[in-house]
C-alpha cells in the first residue's frame, strides 16, 4: 500500500510560472525522481522534466529541492518526514526552458574557452609516465558528472548574472586545475584562470564542495592550489622583481 505524497513542482517556460500542488501515491524506497515520473504519468503529462541514468551518474535530473541543490535521482523520500511538502523548482542560475529543464548552454560556452590537455612528447619507448600520486588526484577531478549543482549554487553567478560573461565557475575551475596540475600537459592556463576565467571573483564558501554528489573537494583540492598558483605567477613581489630586472636586461 502507498503513501500519499505532498509535492508542489514550478511549471511555467521563460515568461513565468507559479508552483503547482500535486498530490501522489509514492512506495517505499522510493527517490523524488520516481514521484515526478508518477505525477508526469496520472496527472501532468506535459511536465517537462530531464533526466536519463536515474542512477547518478549522469548529471541531467539536477533541480533545487526545499531550495537545495540536488540530483532528484539521488534524494530518497525517505529522507523527508512523512507530513513534509518537497518542493521541487528548475536550476536558479540558468535561463527556464519549461518546468524543470533550464537551459545550461553557459556551461558548454565555458568549457569552449578552455584549452585542451596538450601533452608533451612521449618518451624514448613511446610511453609517458607520471607518479602515482599525480595519477590519484587527476582521478577525483575526472570524477565530476556535469550537473552543473555547484555551478547553480555558486552565488558569484546565482545572484550576480551579470557576472557570467567574466566568470567560469566552479565546474571549470575544477578542469582548469586537473589541466595545470597534470605533470604531462604544456599548456599554461594561470594567466587564462585569472583573465577570462575570473578566478578572482571566487570567495571560499565551498557551497559548491557541498551540493557535490560526487564528493570531489571542488574548493579544497582544486580552486584553493589553483589560486594559490595564480598569485604566485602574478603577485609574488619576488617573482616580479626578477621579471623587472630580466626585461630591464
């Protein structure tokens, strides 16, 4: 036998909207994703909503529920209290398409800018090698879905748009510092970070570290070395003394 589930879920499309109530029977071990399918199926068959793995693996279910960033694939029932009302709205950071689905073509634009891993010659028998400890952290980078949660809960960009043009996010500082930390890559990207990507815009809140369904240290392991390594390059006065007198030569 099935619960009765209070939900209300934001339908509308890029002129506005308003939250709908919605009443469904949901089962045990049930996740929200598996109660918006349900509404989708007996009540609301245009609700649009995007997802594809219901596994938490591919990044699409993502929405703010109760005003937090989650995937809705991942976020049991069970989780809420019996009495609780889940309020399920699309990504606050990005445009509304319809519903649930917003449009995070800004993230696709972001990753264009940012120069692909350019490794150096291979060795003498044709292999490159890298110590263990390099392989391991690259490895928690590349961990990262694309859900774009961190990026929605950045607030350098949830309450600033007018900051996106200037400003990657925490997703692309993440492969910026995969990229420049890789000990096979050529490629230097610190000057890119603190130009276009705007790396100093970002404040150490670690929100983003905190709705990440993968666990990755997004502001630990990455933005914090990263932007440690940009001000070494660009505002060590040492570093500058020795750049003035090397141009003065």
């Amino acid at each position: 036998m099935g619960n009765q589930l209070s939900m209300r879920l934001w339908r509308g499309d890029r002129e506005g909207g308003a939250l709908q109530d919605f009443t469904v029977e949901v089962e045990e071990g049930e996740v929200v994703l598996d109660a918006i399918h349900r509404v989708q199926a007996t009540q609301a068959g245009d609700l649009a909503v995007r997802w594809n793995c219901k596994a938490g693996k591919c990044g699409s279910c993502s929405a703010e529920i109760n005003g937090r960033s989650r995937l809705m694939c991942m976020t049991r029932l069970s989780d809420f209290g019996p009495q609780d009302v889940i309020t399920v709205t699309p990504l606050r950071a990005f445009p509304v398409v319809r519903d649930l689905v917003t449009d995070v073509s800004y993230n696709y634009a972001k990753a264009r800018e940012l120069p692909a891993f350019a490794p150096t010659p291979p060795d003498a028998d044709g292999k490159r090698r890298m110590m263990q400890a390099d392989v391991e952290r690259g490895q928690e980078f590349r961990k990262c879905i694309e859900c774009f949660l961190c990026q929605n809960t950045c607030h350098v960009i949830r309450d600033h748009e007018e900051n996106k043009p200037a400003f990657a996010g925490p997703r692309f500082f993440l492969r910026y510092a995969e990229l420049d930390m890789h000990p096979l890559d050529t490629h230097d990207r610190r000057e890119l970070a603190q130009s276009a990507a705007g790396i100093g815009l970002f404040n150490i809140t670690k929100c983003c570290t905190e709705v990440c369904p993968e666990d990755i240290h997004i502001t630990d392991n990455a933005i914090i070395p990263l932007k440690e390594r940009v001000v070494d390059d660009f505002y060590d006065p040492v570093r500058k003394l020795i750049q003035i007198f090397v141009r003065k030569k």
